[in-house]
C-alpha cells in the first residue's frame, strides 16, 4: 500500500537490460539482478503490474511462480496466475499505450551509455596526457564531436542526466559536465560547429593541472590549508604547460584556457599578469561554466546550493568574476531553476521544471505532480501574479519521493 500511494496500479517495466518504474531507470540495480532480467525476458515478461488489493499472500504466490520450472506454468502465464489465487498482479509486454514511455526510457537509457562511455575514453586520455603519455586524439575528437551532435538535439536528455549525476563527485565528470555545458552554451551563442567543438575541447582540458598537482587534495574532505591552496593555485599554469607539448594535435586554445580560467573578467584572479588583457572569450565561457557546473554539484569539501541561491551568488559577480553579458545569457538559457529541478510552489503544490522561459528566468515551465488532482502541465509565466516558485526540494531529501519523476 505504501509503495501504491494514491494509485491504483504499480507498473514495473523491462526495456532494454534496464529495470524501469515510471520514468525512473534503476540503473544501479538493473546490474545488480542482470540474471534475473534475463530470465524475466526469456519468459517473455516485460511488464509486472501490481494493483490495489494485492495480499502477502499473493506476492509469496507470485515468488513461486517465478522459480517455477517453465515446462511446468505452460502457454496460459496469466490464467496460471489466477489458477494459483494471484489477481492483483498481471505480467506480459509492454502495452501499446506504453510505447511512448518505452522510447524514452530506451533514449535515457542511450543517453547514459554514450555519457558514461564518453567519460570512460575521455578518461584515458586525460590521464595519459598527465603522464606525458601518447593519446588517441582522433578517437578524443571523435567522442567528443558526438556529444556534440547528440546535445544540440537533445539537450533536454543531458539535464536530466546532470540531475542523475549531480551526486558523483568525480572530477572527471565535472570536467565532461563542463565541457558539454561549454559547448551547449557556445552554440547557443551562435558560435558555428567547429568553434563550439574547440571550446569544449578545451573545457575539458581546462583543469588538467588541477589533476597534476594532485588527485588526493581535489578529494581532501577538509578545506585546502594555505599551502596546499597556493599549491593549487599553481594548477593554470602547469596545466598550460602540458597542454603545450600537445598544440599539434590540441590546438593553441586548450592550453589559453587552462591558463586563464582562473583569471577573472576584472583581472583580479590568478596567475598574475605583467599586463593587462582580457581573457580570451573561450575561457570567460568555460570560466562561467565551470563555476556554473561546480556550485550545483555536490563536492566533498562544499555542502549543495539550491538554485536560487547559485544564481544571487553569480550575480554578485557580474562583471566582476564573469563578463556581464555572457551570465546574463547564461541564466537566460539554463533559468534559475533548472530542467529537472523538483520545485515547491507559494501554493504548496509539488512541481519539476520542464522548460526555460528566456524572456523570465524566474517562471519557468513545470509539471504540477503533487495533488494528484492539481497534476498537469502549468507555465508560470501566465500565473506569476498569483503563483510562484518557493523553493527548490533536494532530490536527496525532502523532494526524493517525487524523483522518480524527473
């Protein structure tokens, strides 16, 4: 009944090799009882519906049935079912009607597969360039460029999986996050194909010093002490450095923007200059995006931000830490609540941010799911009068009941 809630059905699907409920994967499970998914799909089981009603008695019934030698249940599944007293639970494909949700979670599922693969190469090469090592620069390219491709036409998939992602601390994948962020951005901007595809080449090379220095000190669970902050501080310029041996392969720009990330738009950044120039536009956006990426992930040395708080703190930094017009645009693109952020509304009804609307960055478009009966599309934009954004709900707290839905 708890798991029910208000419904009267409880679907569990499989598509793929993917365990999925609603529109959440269970992607860490779906590892876990890979045997048990295979066996489910061999009987031809794809979807187990569980309906109000169902007993202790039923699902023990239900346990038995699936260890059950298939020779033994026949061609009847479900009138074995009944046979053996189960009538709240029905088992089969995927229905019609489902087709829809099946090509959704088959496209999360892609989505996460190229993403996790993409972090895997970039991976290897990252760390062979640390080492002074030969990498495949074409394979690099290759990764990268189709990340690209697949962004500009579903950019929506990538903020979903950020919102999935948004617990790894990895360093990895806020270097990856960075540089498809840099990219999206970049293009949004109007940069053209081969620009945008230099700038997140850049992005992700741009804290390769950061990984020099030291991978113990980025994982430090304390703050950095004096010395190990100036230490850090040295990462921009070894990072140009090594990116240096490889401006055959990588081009001028990664080694421009490893440099200058640090910078600042007012100068008043690191390393220090014997002149002044600004930095160069690519690394005022990897900059922006990088600070962008890192306030809503959550670090072990930082407790998470909620979005509004992320967007006044920026804002204090406009044109100081960043170039006025690109943070402006910025919010404009990614909103103060970003897609797939889980929101309370001033009516305290639960919603989760679908859409940006770039002329109010403050109303986006959601979709109402708590009161059932409130449930719905809703563009709060055409209700700012009388209905607005509260707060957001950490996906890990009080808004995880409503994260299976994002």
């Amino acid at each position: 009944r708890n798991l029910l809630g208000e419904r009267s059905e409880l679907v569990i699907g499989i598509i793929g090799e993917e365990l999925a409920f609603e529109k959440e994967i269970f992607f860490d499970l779906s590892k876990s009882v890979k045997p048990f998914i295979q066996y489910l799909k061999e009987r031809g089981i794809e979807r187990i519906a569980f309906t109000r009603g169902i007993t202790k008695e039923e699902l023990s019934a239900f346990i038995i049935f699936l260890i059950t030698p298939k020779d033994e249940i026949g061609p009847g599944v479900q009138e074995y079912l009944l046979n053996k007293g189960i009538k709240n639970i029905a088992i089969g494909k995927i229905k019609a009607g489902d087709n829809s949700l099946k090509k959704e979670v088959l496209d999360s599922v892609n989505y996460l597969r190229q993403y996790e693969d993409s972090l895997s190469k970039i991976s290897v090469s990252l760390d062979a360039i640390v080492k002074n090592e030969a990498f495949d620069y074409p394979q690099l390219k290759y990764t990268l460029g189709n990340m690209m491709e697949n962004l500009f036409k579903s950019y929506q998939e990538f903020l979903k999986l950020a919102a999935l992602k948004r617990h790894d601390i990895g360093t990895f994948v806020h270097l990856l996050n960075t540089a498809v962020l840099s990219m999206y951005f970049s293009f949004r901007l109007g940069f053209n194909k081969d620009d945008v595809l230099s700038i997140g080449m850049a992005a992700l090379f741009h804290d390769i010093g950061k990984i020099y220095v030291s991978g113990q000190l980025i994982k430090s669970p304390d703050k950095l002490s004096d010395e190990e902050f100036e230490m850090m501080k040295s990462h921009t310029e070894l990072g140009s450095d090594i990116l240096l041996r490889h401006t055959r392969q990588l081009g001028v720009l990664p080694a421009i923007v490893a440099f200058e990330h640090h910078l600042r738009y007012d100068l008043r950044g690191y390393p220090k200059l014997y002149f002044a120039a600004r930095p160069h536009i690519a690394s005022l956006i990897v900059s922006l995006c990088d600070v962008y990426d890192a306030l809503n992930a959550r670090r072990s040395y930082k407790k998470s931000y909620p979005p509004e708080f992320i967007h006044s703190l920026m804002l204090k930094e406009k044109g100081k830490m960043f170039e006025p017009e690109l943070l402006e645009k910025l919010f404009m693109i990614m909103g103060v609540w970003p897609v797939g952020t889980i929101v309370s509304l001033t009516d305290k009804s639960v919603a989760i941010v679908r859409e940006e609307n770039e002329d109010d960055i403050f109303s986006p478009k959601v979709e109402v799911v708590f009161p059932f009966d409130k449930s719905g599309p809703l563009d709060l934009r055409m209700k700012k009068e009388e209905l607005k954004i509260e707060s957001a709900l950490d996906a890990q707290g009080e808004g995880k009941k409503y994260y299976h839905l994002v």
